[in-house]
RNA sequence: GGCGCGUUGGUCAAGGGGUUAAGACGCCUCCCUUUCACGGAGGAAUCACGGGUUCGAUUCCCGUACGUGCUACCA
C-alpha cells in the first residue's frame, strides 16, 4: 500500500436523515478521492448514545448509493482501518486520552453536570452570556489540576464519574491553512478546555476525529464550516499526539442556508422543497421527511446541483455528469461564502437532466412513479414512446403522472369549458364520421390520420384547425401534450375513436 | 457578549486595479406552436457602506454594518 496515497473521510452521525448539506460534504470528498485515484472512507460518528438512532446508519449507507458516490471502505464494506463505527472503537480512545493526561496536556475534570450548570449560571451575565470552561474558571472547579493528588487517586479508584479535558496553553497563537480560506488563526487564550474523554468513556468529536483522521491515514479532511471554530483544538491534539505535520490538510466548507439561515428539515416542510436526500420517517415520531428521490430527481442532477451549490468549473458549463466532476472538481475553486439553496434552480437541473436522458435510461424511474399511481404503463416499447414523446414538458420524474398519464388510461374529466364554445350540430357530425372512419383504417401513422382528418374537414366546410383543439382536449382531456395526430397514432385507432365518442357523448349531454 | 468565517442582480455565480461587470435560474416581452412544453430573440435587475492606497478602485488595506457559525460530557 502506498503511504503516500489520498484518503478522505465522510464522517456523519446516525442520528437521523442526511441532509443537502451532508451529501454534499460526501461528495466533495468522493469526487476529490476520485480525481487522486485516493480512497473514500465512511466512518460512522456514533459517539453520542443518547442521539443515536435506529436505522439511520443504513439509510446514510441507501443515500450515498443512490447518489452513486459509495465508499471504498465503511462499516458495511469493511477495510483494512476498522472497525468504522466509532462505538466499535471506544477502548482506543481512553487510552489516548490517558497518555494526554500523562503527559500534562490534559486532566481529570470531576465536575458534576450541575456543578458545571451552576458555574454557568453564577458566571453568566450581559458581557459574557456563556462562560466557559477555559484558564480563567479551570483553577475554580474540581479537577486534578486543583485537588490534591491523593484526592484525585482516591476520587479515580472510587470510579467517580469524571471527564478528561484538554488543556489549553495560553498565549500561543494557533494558526493554519485552510485548503478553502487560506491563513486562518486563532488566539488559544479564547479556546476553552474542551472534554475529551466523555463520563460514560466515549470520546468527544474533538478526540475523536483526531485519532481516527490518524489511525486511518486520512490526508485530507473536508468538513462543514460549523468546525472551522473548533478546529484549534484538534490542532493541539495532533500537536501533542501525532505530530502536526502529520496532520491532514483541513478544508472547511461552506454552509448551505435555507430562505431564512441555516438550511433545516423544518424549512423544507415550511416551503415545499426537499432537504434530505431520500424520505426519511422518524421512527419515534412517525414524522416523514421528505426526500429529493421520492420527489422525483435524478441522482445524477442531484448530484450536479450540489456540485455547483459552492463550486463552478469557471466556464459557462453547468451540466455535468460524475464523470466530468471527478475530472474538473478542485477544491481551490470551492466558494468560500455560504449558499442558499434555491429550489428553482434545483429543479432547472433536474428538468435539463430529464431532457436529455435517453428515455430508455428513464424507463425504470418512471416506471416506479406510474406503479405507485396503479396506472398501468403496458409494454416496455410503448412505455418508451411515450417517454420520449414527454419528457420534455417534464421538470420532476413525478410530472410524468401528468404529462404522460393520458397515454395509459382514459382521461376522467375533460375541459368541457374550453370546447363548448366551438360545439356546434356540424362539428358534432364531423368527430361521429371521423371516428368512424377511423374504425375501419387500416393503419394509424401520423401522416395518414392528419390527411384523413383535414380531408374530411375540408369536405364538411370546417376549418380543420378549428377542429384540432377540441380533438385534443378530447384525446389529452386538457390543452397540454405534443402534437395531436401524434398523440392519436400512439394512441391507436381503436383507443382514439373511443375517446372521440367519449368527448362526443359530454359535449351533447352539455347542450341539453 | 466573545471569537471565527463571509459579503458581485431576488438566487447560484465569472471576473478582478482601467471591462458595455460574463453566464445560469427565476421574472417580464416577443417569435415558433391554433395546446403545453422545448427552442429562439430581447428586457428589467448587481459589485453592502465609509475611509484610505492609487492617476484610477467592484478588485488591495483598514474600519463599520449585515449575514452566518462556534461558544454542550452534540456532532
């Protein structure tokens, strides 16, 4: 194995569904592991018992299958890193964060959560809203850096329920290149002594992410923007465990906001977009959040939407497949302001996706779409027709229901208003001819119904384009859809003429 | 409050000391089509503000404002 080889990480926990944000996250990483020939890691955050939750670990491994962008190595997948869930990892971590005790870079905290409470609450006011637990109040509370060493001992032998926190030095200034913001620093005297190691022994994000971005080789690691704030910490605990220039190259991605801030579940119910990558139904509440597959996207314009939701190649190309993004993606051309998302544009993606797909690639989609709706969709070849023949006026995979729902079944209901108008005794008489002769034609392609159609309008003195619309609304039920004689000869004669008798039928009994 | 990060049309954004400040989405008008879409042609709309630096700032620097994130034994 080479050692110098790229290896990222996509490091979500199972606490729910994925959202925009997160798939995003895991694409940057696939695409960037890709285009280096490195490795895509999944590792599965799990460190937090009281978030956990049932089934979500499955549905992020669902998510990045649909999104095509499967890791290499992953709890499911298994590698040569392992385990990949955290929670599987949980004796690793004591032991790295007794060594930082050891070596004076950390200590035992025995603070009970009330204790902690009350701190906060006596130190809490105008100027400062949230004290921390930092150099300033450190000597004030009941740790191994206050009480005496027998104490401590005796405290540690009792199992008293304790943390381990990082000690934080003064006065240094912790500074760093962010593959994204360039130079960014920070003054440690404002960093507070995070814990490390939790009381139930689980490790904290902040050690956690450090021992397994070294454990697992990661060479580069691209996270939210919302770490960038914490990253000091992590600085110092390579500093102090593995050395800083073993440290992966950080890259802190921009965050993508909703209509008003941070992008939230609650936003996508509040304005009607999806904000998760697949449905997602909350096993406790029964709540079900919808997803951008169930709404009816193409993963390959998902993922070209979340692409460009903080990156652009820097030309006028705006679609681009997999492929193309693993070739072009860099991550010196990722925004570095926020995006909001906008669901508009979203949708511009998918619509360009749809349209030029080859309707054979769309068959299985909409196949799904029309068996969820019990309508039938008959043999594969006209499925494919009519596909080919709709696509266009398709925006969403869903639309098809509408747009194409009138090949496969008999439309309900017919805009009665919009023909009866034109209704007239002639006109009448015209359809009854019509689908008589339809009846006994021999063949029903386009170029026969349209010449047999305004023959015979001629022959009655009607104009055959006052004709054209209500043989629409007859066949289509409203005014939408590609060219009337085309949608008639995919219909076939048979099918054709029983709508006409059908419109027929309405537009009389509407006279009376 | 402190600290970090950010700020080009409504949105995504290119650009970057001298430009008519690209392009896309959305919106509007028109053409095509006796439908809906697609397609085509146009249009409205932008460098947050104030100071510097400079012959010249949207671009560089500093402030301010605004937005956003962090400030948990959550990630």
């Amino acid at each position: 194995m080479a050692n110098n080889q790229i290896r990222v990480r996509f490091a979500p926990s199972p606490t729910g569904g994925l959202h925009l944000g997160g798939v995003r996250t895991a694409l940057y990483n696939y695409l960037f592991a890709r285009q280096h020939g490195g490795k895509f890691i999944l590792r599965i955050e799990d460190t937090d018992q009281s978030r956990f939750v049932e089934g979500a670990e499955d549905y992020i491994n669902n998510c990045l299958k649909w999104c095509g962008i499967e890791p290499d190595e992953s709890p499911e997948k298994g590698g040569e890193y392992g385990p990949y869930r955290q929670s599987e990892r949980k004796p690793l971590y004591a032991e790295f964060a007794r060594k930082l005790v050891e070596s004076g870079h950390a200590y035992y905290a025995f603070d009970t959560p009330k204790e902690l409470e009350e701190m906060r609450n006596s130190l809490k006011s105008d100027a400062n809203p949230s004290p921390q637990y930092d150099q300033q109040i450190r000597g004030k509370m009941k740790n191994s850096l206050t009480l005496p060493a027998e104490e401590v001992d005796r405290l540690l032998k009792d199992q008293t329920p304790h943390v381990i926190r990082i000690l934080i030095p003064p006065n240094e200034t912790i500074q760093f290149t962010d593959l994204i913001h360039g130079e960014v620093s920070f003054d440690s005297n404002i960093v507070d002594d995070k814990v490390l190691l939790k009381a139930d022994g689980m490790p904290t994000y902040h050690l956690a992410v450090v021992i397994d971005d070294h454990l697992m080789q990661i060479t580069h690691a691209f996270r939210g923007e919302e770490w960038l704030s914490s990253t000091p910490v992590h600085i110092l605990l390579w500093k102090y465990l593995f050395g800083v220039e073993n440290m992966p190259a950080w890259g802190h991605l921009p965050l993508i906001l909703g209509p008003n801030g941070k992008l939230s579940k609650r936003d996508g119910a509040k304005y009607g977009f999806p904000v998760f990558a697949m449905n997602w139904a909350d096993h406790v509440s029964g709540e079900l959040t919808e997803g951008f597959k169930e709404r009816g996207f193409l993963p390959a314009a998902f993922i070209n939407m979340l692409a460009f939701l903080g990156w652009n190649a820097g030309t006028a190309q705006e679609i681009f497949s997999k492929e193309e993004l693993v070739k072009l993606f860099s991550i010196e051309r990722v925004h570095k302001a926020a995006a909001k998302f906008d669901f508009e544009k979203a949708k511009w993606f998918n619509q360009e996706w749809i349209k030029r797909s080859n309707a054979a690639d769309l068959m299985e989609p909409v196949k799904k779409i029309f068996d969820l709706h019990h309508i039938p969709t008959f043999t594969d070849e006209y499925l494919e027709t009519v596909i080919s023949l709709t696509k266009e006026r398709c925006t969403l995979l869903t639309d098809f229901v509408l747009q194409a729902g009138y090949f496969f079944q008999t439309p309900r209901a017919i805009d009665e208003l919009s023909i009866k108008p034109k209704w007239s005794d002639e006109k009448s008489l015209f359809f009854t001819h019509f689908a008589s002769a339809l009846e006994g034609l021999p063949d029903n392609n386009h170029d026969t119904l349209e010449h047999l159609f305004k023959e015979m309008a001629t022959q009655q003195g009607i104009k055959p384009g006052e004709l054209q619309m209500i043989f629409r609304i007859m066949l289509v039920g409203e005014k939408m859809g590609p060219g009337v004689f085309t949608i008639a000869s995919t219909l076939g004669n048979t099918e054709t003429a029983k709508r006409i008798h059908y419109g027929i039928e309405i537009m009389n009994a509407l006279r009376k």
